[in-house]
C-alpha cells in the first residue's frame, strides 16, 4: 500500500543495489540484472556476519540427546590387554573373569588367546611335582602320586585313575606313565594333566631292555629309561602345550646279557616303535634316573660310571660320551645328570655344604667338556644341623625355570639356580620328584562352566577351592 505517495515504515528497508525511477506521484523500484555486480552499502563500512542457529522442524517433539558412553565400558582389545597380564601363578582370575560373561568366556577360552598368552611369558610355571611310592617292601606295583606346589593348589581331575602307574617322565604339560606288567593294565600313557587327554600305546619288542629276570620286589616296573618330547620341529616349549601336537616317548637301556645298550623310539604321528638300534657299553643305564633332551638328542647317564649315552632319535644313532672327571677332586661318583640349563647338559652334586653345578657341551666325536662351574650356599636355606647330613639328595630339575629339587630328613627344597634361594616345598623325604610344568589357559572354558553350574545349584563357587 501507498499512503501519501510514500512507503510506509513497516515495509523492508531500501536495497542499495535497487535503482529508483521517479514518475508522477510514485516511485519505482528496478531490480538490476543478474550479472550487475553489487553496490556496496553506504550505512555500513564493513559487513559482519552473525551466524544464528535456526531449529528445524522435526515434529512435535525435540531431538533425543545421545548419552554419552560410559568410562567404564571397556572395548574388548583393552579387556584382553589386562587379561594377557594376570600372573600366571593366579589363573583363578582368568576362571572368573570367563564365568562373568560370554563374550569374556569367548575370549579367554579361544585357542589364539592361550596361545597369546604363553608367548608373553618365558616359561610355563611349575603346577607341582609326581612321584612314585610302594606301601609295603613285597609290593610290586608302585603307585604314583600328584603334589600342586602352586599358589591355587592345583588338582588335576585325570590322574584319579592313574594312580596305580608308574610315572616315569614329564615335559612340555605332557605326564609319561607305565602300567605294571599285568592282565588289567598294559603299556605307556601319555597324558595331559590339565585338559585331561590321554594317548595310549603298546609295549616295543625290546623285552629284555624293559625289564631285568630279577626276583625282587620290584620285578614288575621297567628298568630302562623313559623320555618323553616334542615332535615338532623347532620347539620352544611354550606352543606346544595343550594343542595336541606330535609327541615322541625314547626308551634307552641295557641288556645285561651281552652288555649292550639299547635304544627304540614312538612316534604318536606313525603309532609304532622303531627298530632297535645297539651299542656296545661296558655300564649299566640308570634306569630311575633323570634324562636330558636337546633338540631331537635324549642324554641318559650310565650308574656309578664316567658315562653318558646320547641317543639321537632323528637319525636313529646311539653313542657314548666320556665325562672329564679329571679335576672334579674324587666326586666323580655323585655327580648327576639332572637336566638341560641354556642349551647345555647340567650336572649337580651336593658337596658339604655347598651345592655344586655344571654344565656340559658335547663336541664332535663324543668329545665333552665343562662351559661353567659355580657353587650356591645351602646355610641360607637349609637348617643348621641338616646342612652336612649325608642323607641330603638331589631328586630333581625344573627346566626352563632353573629350579633343583634338594631332598633332606627336613623336607623337601626347591633351589634356584639363579638367585641361589631356597624354600621348602614339602615336609616328607623323597627318592624322586618330577616336576610337572604347564600353563591352566587351556582348561579355562571347562572351568568357567563349571563355576557356573555349581554357583547355579548350590550357590557356592568352586573358584575358592
């Protein structure tokens, strides 16, 4: 509307880029072209841009705000993180944490975690010891027994009905037993005392290595020694637990007949004993004592002798090695093999009060000679008056962790190598303990549901026990 011939206030103010034309009694406003460029406006100098927020239109009712996503919501590579550091001394945690939730009991139970987690570690710890009892001198069957030396006390569910076996070796989580000769129970079993499987194989040919024609008490358990290792090429004794992986048992001892030691090997990948090889030896091989794996080598020591027998189950070649006892100061007798410490045979001996070690590198030809000699200082850990006693033993060797097993009127010891501390592990005296060494993440997915099941019916938990 015009009123008066001029616009009225309330319209929209002048564009400086409109053109006026005046005529008569009113006023025209002319738009410029298109392509004009603009005038710039003589009210202002210079133009400020104000931003204002203009709401749309979503309906009726405002937009939801998203909340934000709590700190405590951890993703899952941070949860397997803080899994992959729990000590390996306390897989209760790892139990617990694969009860509280599937997507945790995915996780922690998955082949690639366990596998994770050895990897992290340099060596799997000691779950306990095995050993072997008779309850009366005219028993001819010996039976063998589980001690847990691990903070949780670890019991394993498979060796229930095992005790009536003899246990003979254990390496890489792997138990190696023998049944006495006898109508119910025949042969060896390997056996994996944390994911209870078990592999069961025959006796070889090799009679006479096996057993001795003695009529004493102990006529019914085998006289050779017995080795069980990995198969696989390049181990390093933390993959191949639990996987089911190729195993190899070596049996390595005399025939007392033509003073010949004989040696065969299993394999669990072919299921059969190789041929016998022999060579001929002067000395008996000490059947109850330890053995010593290197690569695909078993080192066996002979009784009372400067000798040990390397039998190499690759290429089926038995030899012997001649200690240097030279300058060992008339000890030679009470030097025991005990394992393998850094890739070299270790032997030990219990000199006063002092425990003295070595290691051994065989060289071509059966050569040997000693790479290191040193001493650890029983008074720290023994009682005074059990420091000189003669009845003190060494029945033991953890490898991979360096721990020797030292057995006195009392009790029983373990000693590291490294740091030379002791501790006392069991009360009783023993003859021999074989160390068992395995890592629980394989068993953690069993665990877990166990755990739940038994908090679902009786409302306690298992994870305590």
């Amino acid at each position: 509307r015009v009123h008066q011939g001029k616009a009225p206030s309330s319209l929209s103010p002048k564009d400086p880029n409109e053109e006026e034309e005046k005529g008569g009694n009113c006023t025209r406003r002319r738009h410029p072209p298109p392509n004009a460029p603009p005038k710039p406006n003589p009210s202002t100098k210079t133009p400020i841009p104000i931003s204002i927020p203009i709401p749309m239109a979503t309906g009726s009712r405002a937009p939801r705000r998203r909340r934000p996503r709590s700190p405590l919501t951890l993703i899952d590579d941070l949860v397997r993180e803080i899994f992959l550091r729990v000590p390996v001394d306390d897989p209760v945690t790892l139990v617990r944490g694969a009860a509280g939730c599937r997507s945790w009991r995915s996780m922690l139970s998955a082949p690639n975690f366990a596998r994770d987690y050895r990897k992290a570690r340099s060596a799997a710890p000691v779950l306990g010891f095995l050993h072997n009892t008779t309850s009366e001198p005219e028993d001819r069957f010996a039976s063998s027994h589980f001690v847990s030396t691990a903070a949780f006390r670890f019991r394993p569910p498979a060796y229930e009905d095992l005790s009536r076996w003899d246990v003979l070796d254990s390496r890489h989580g792997l138990a190696l037993l023998h049944a006495p000769k006898s109508k119910r129970n025949k042969g060896f079993v390997v056996c994996d005392l944390v994911t209870s499987q078990r592999w069961k194989f025959g006796d070889p040919e090799c009679y006479n290595v096996m057993w001795w024609p003695h009529g004493d008490h102990m006529d019914k358990r085998i006289r050779c020694s017995a080795t069980v290792l990995c198969a696989k090429a390049q181990c390093d004794q933390l993959d191949c637990h639990g996987d089911g992986g190729p195993f190899r048992v070596a049996l390595v001892g005399t025939d007392y007949r033509n003073l010949r030691s004989h040696a065969t090997v299993y394999s669990s990948e072919t299921r059969e004993w190789r041929d016998t090889i022999s060579v001929h030896n002067l000395d008996f091989v000490n059947g109850r004592g330890n053995s010593a794996v290197v690569g695909n080598k078993v080192y066996v020591q002979c009784v009372e002798s400067d000798k040990v027998v390397e039998y190499n189950t690759h290429e089926q070649k038995l030899s012997l090695i001649t200690l240097p006892f030279e300058d060992q100061e008339g000890i030679d007798e009470s030097i025991d093999l005990m394992g393998v410490d850094d890739g070299s045979l270790l032997f030990a001996s219990v000199l006063k009060a002092k425990l003295c070690l070595w290691t051994m590198e065989a060289g071509p030809g059966g050569a040997a000679g000693w790479a290191r000699r040193w001493a650890i200082e029983l008074k720290p850990s023994l009682p005074a008056r059990f420091l000189t006693d003669r009845a003190n033993t060494l029945v033991g060797f953890a490898e991979g962790v360096g721990v020797i097993f030292l057995s006195t009127r009392a009790g029983l010891y373990a000693i590291e190598l490294n740091s030379g501390k002791g501790n006392k592990v069991h009360k009783g005296f023993f003859d021999k303990v074989i160390p068992y060494r395995s890592f629980c993440t394989r068993a953690i997915g069993g665990l877990a549901d166990l755990a739940r099941a038994v908090s679902r019916r009786t409302g306690a938990s298992v994870l305590e026990q």
